[in-house]
C-alpha cells in the first residue's frame, strides 16, 4: 500500500477546506474513482488542513494527487490557495474499525 498526504497552509486554505466541507460528498466521489482506491481522510487545522489517500500502490497515490489538482484548479482558484505541500510513502501500519 501506499499513500499520500496533501497539506494546504496560507493564504485561501480556509476557505479551501470551507468549499470541501460543502461540496464533502463531491469530493469523496472523486478520489473513491481513483484506481486502487483503500482509505480516504480529509481534516481541517488551524491554518488550512490536510488530505490524506491510501493506495494498493504507488500509482494510485499519485493519480490521487492528480485528480485532487485538477479539482482544486476546476472548483477553487478563486479561493487564491497555493499547492500543498505533498508527501508520500510506502504505508507499514493500516488500521480501522471496520
């Protein structure tokens, strides 16, 4: 498995994480359509929030970051934020409740 974490600090981050707390569902649909989606968690901060996509593998964590830029692009610009800061890596542990 594999994931990626999206962090959106500055200027137009909370207004970011206001429109995907509005359109949450929208959003979830988008990165359940990635490929090899398993786990998807979106949390807001203090300054911004952050996104976090669990993949099979690498490939799928990457279309997640494609597929979340393209969103933000289509959906966001006139919120002003900046690209986040993005990290990813091979995933050790992964556990839930369900």
């Amino acid at each position: 498995m594999h994931m990626v974490i999206r962090t959106y600090t500055g200027p137009g981050a909370k207004e970011l994480f206001d429109l995907l707390t509005e359109r949450a569902a929208e959003v979830e649909s988008v990165m359940r359509s990635v490929n090899g989606f398993l786990s998807y968690t979106l949390a807001r901060s203090h300054d911004g929030g952050v996104a976090v996509t669990v993949c099979k593998d690498f490939a799928g964590a990457m279309e997640s970051l494609e597929k979340a830029k393209q969103w933000v692009a289509k959906n966001a610009a006139h919120t002003g934020v900046g690209p986040p800061k993005a990290s990813d890596g091979v995933v050790i542990v992964h556990a839930s409740a369900g």
